[in-house]
C-alpha cells in the first residue's frame, strides 16, 4: 500500500488515475476543489492481483499529532485498473488506518460496490443511474410518460441543447446556478462562489463539459455541469430559471446528456439522489429510469478508538458511547460546514 500526496506525486497519480478509469471523483485536482488550505490531498493505492486500487483522501487535522480522512464530495471509489474487490481493499484501508494511528475515515463509496455486509459500511440513501445500455427507442419508453411528454414539450417551445467541452459562459452559468440555489433554500456550503468554478473549468478539464438550454430567445434557462469518466457521466451542479419551468427545459437538457452518454459508449447516467428520502428532486430523477435505484453507501473506519472515544467525549459527551452506533461521523466533527458527511449529487433542477 502507498499514499500518494498530490503536491509531490502528482505524476504517478494521474498515471494511475488514467489506469483506473478517468473517474473525475479520483484527479487529484477535484480533491483540491474541497480541501482547505490546511488539509492534504492524497490518494491510496492498494495493490491487488493484476492492478491496483486507488481510494482518494482529504487527510484533516483533529488537534495537534492527530489527524482523520474523508473522500471528497460525490463518489469515491475505490477505483480499479481490473475487476472489483471493494471488501478486500476495505480491509486494507482499515490495517493503515490502524497502523498510521488515524482517528477515523469516512468514505464515500462509488455505486455498485458489494461491501453491505461490512459492519463498518451502512446505506446513506438512494441514488438514481440511467442505464445507457438499452437501444436508444428501449431507453426513451423506459421514462415515465411525464417525461416523454416534458421532452416534446420543450422541444415545441423552441428549446435547443448545446454541449460544451469546457464552462465558456461563467457569468450566465451563476446567474442560473445560484438562483436555483436560493430558490431550493439549499444550505450555505451548496452555494460555491465563482472562484469554485473558476478553478474546476481550469484545472478539471477533459473530465467534464457543460450542457445549456436556449429558449427560442436564445437566452440560457437551463445548465449543468456533467462529470466525466470512460464509462459514467455524473451529474453535478447546475440549474433551471424558475420563469422557464412552463418549457420544461431540464427534461430535455437530461435527455440529450443522455443520449451523448450513449453516443459515445457510456454504461451509465448518475443522476444522484435527493435532499431527503424520495422528496420531489429525487421522483424526478427516478422518472428517467424508474428501475435505476441503486443504494449509496459509506464507509464509517476508525483507526483509533481510543482517542475516537476520547474526541467525542471532550466535544459530545452527551452522545451515546458506541461510536458506531452515532449517526453523524465522525462525531466530534458534528455541527461543522463540512464535505466531510455529505454523499450522492443532489444537483437541483
């Protein structure tokens, strides 16, 4: 096993970034997006039979000769060159986090990993997945009828769908994406600033593009940000002007990233999943592949329980003493803004 550090071996990161599938949530330039400037930013890599594993970090100081780790906002991984063997690479991560005297990792783990029987992992929600492997005409009947009928009605009143490699048109994406975000009353740290997307058009590109709707004024009413990796398109952040809902423009905009996703070889559109269980943005998400559920899950590792337990109880002590048993982990970092607990895209229409 081998932690990489991106300030110094960026190089072989990205190398094996490339052998894992280009997964966005793995460059080590994302994790920049939502590390601090006093945490690190590193990946593991676990070596398995034929390849290797990479798990990237977010490494975060508790207090002084005490540190905790978490994945980056989204999904993350782990990621392999070949095959699959999240259980084995968990128990991996686990032994270093043991040895390295870690007070705790919270992961995000990408969907479909086979870890549920882990004590460790739990299900945090739902996430919905457009699977792209269907026939274009099996895919278009597979949408609840509301949708077909959202398409058609977009496309009456004049909506086109532009994709662009990179986020050209800053200003009118932000017009867009915080209006959504105030009208959604979506919580202070959904409300990234301009630097934010400065820095992901820059740094992140070839690992995204942008998809906007025109009205037939050819004024932008609907955008999104789409992650991209060799087999997956993520949504992310975007957004839709409350005045165009009668147009129905996100529908079409989901729509044609779905069939770019099919155009070029894709298995799957990660629509992500709701605010809460089954609320509004997630029946919408499930109405492109109602049979698309998949749970998303996470991994909650303490590497010491000793001072795990001394940490929650100099900064909860009224919390229950099973550390497993609490349900925001890790628990000492309860009430902070963090990346550190949220999971899943909850982009908002």
């Amino acid at each position: 096993m081998e932690l990489l550090e991106a300030e110094t071996d960026e190089r072989r990161w990205l190398r094996l970034w490339r052998a894992c599938g280009s997964e966005p949530f793995a460059h080590p330039a994302y994790g920049r997006l939502f590390a601090q400037a006093s945490e690190r930013v590193a990946a593991l890599v676990v070596d398995r039979p034929g390849g290797v594993a990479l798990l990237p970090l977010i490494i975060r100081r508790v207090q002084d000769g005490l540190y905790d780790a978490t994945s980056p906002y989204g999904y993350g991984g782990p990621f392999f060159s070949t095959g699959d063997g999240s259980a084995s690479v968990l128990d991996a991560v686990s032994q270093w986090a043991g040895r390295e005297g870690l007070c705790s990792l919270f992961l995000r783990l990408s969907l479909g990993r086979e870890t549920s029987s882990r004590p460790e992992v739990t299900q945090a929600s739902d996430n919905v997945v457009v699977d792209l492997r269907r026939e274009p005409e099996a895919l278009w009947r597979n949408y609840e009828h509301k949708v077909r009928k959202n398409v058609n009605k977009a496309l009456r009143a004049g909506c086109t769908v532009s994709r662009f490699e990179l986020l050209d048109d800053l200003d009118g994406f932000l017009e867009i994406f915080s209006a959504t975000m105030r009208r959604r009353d979506a919580a202070a740290w959904y409300h990234f600033d301009r630097a934010f997307f400065a820095r992901l058009a820059g740094d992140l590109a070839g690992s995204y593009s942008t998809f906007a709707v025109r009205d037939r004024n050819h004024r932008m009413v609907s955008v999104e940000i789409v992650l991209e990796s060799e087999k997956y398109l993520y949504s992310f952040l975007g957004g839709t002007l409350a005045e165009a809902f009668s147009m129905s423009p996100n529908d079409l905009l989901k729509h044609e990233i779905v069939r770019h996703g099919q155009r070029t070889g894709r298995s799957g559109f990660v629509l992500g999943g709701g605010y809460r269980p089954d609320d509004g943005i997630f029946r919408y998400k499930r109405a492109f592949d109602p049979g698309g559920v998949h749970p998303f899950r996470v991994a909650k590792i303490i590497g010491d329980p000793c001072r795990y337990a001394e940490m929650v109880a100099a900064r909860c002590p009224a919390e229950a003493p099973d550390p497993r048993g609490i349900g925001f982990f890790p628990a000492y970092r309860a009430g902070e803004p963090p990346w550190s607990r949220r999971g899943g895209h909850r982009s908002s229409r």
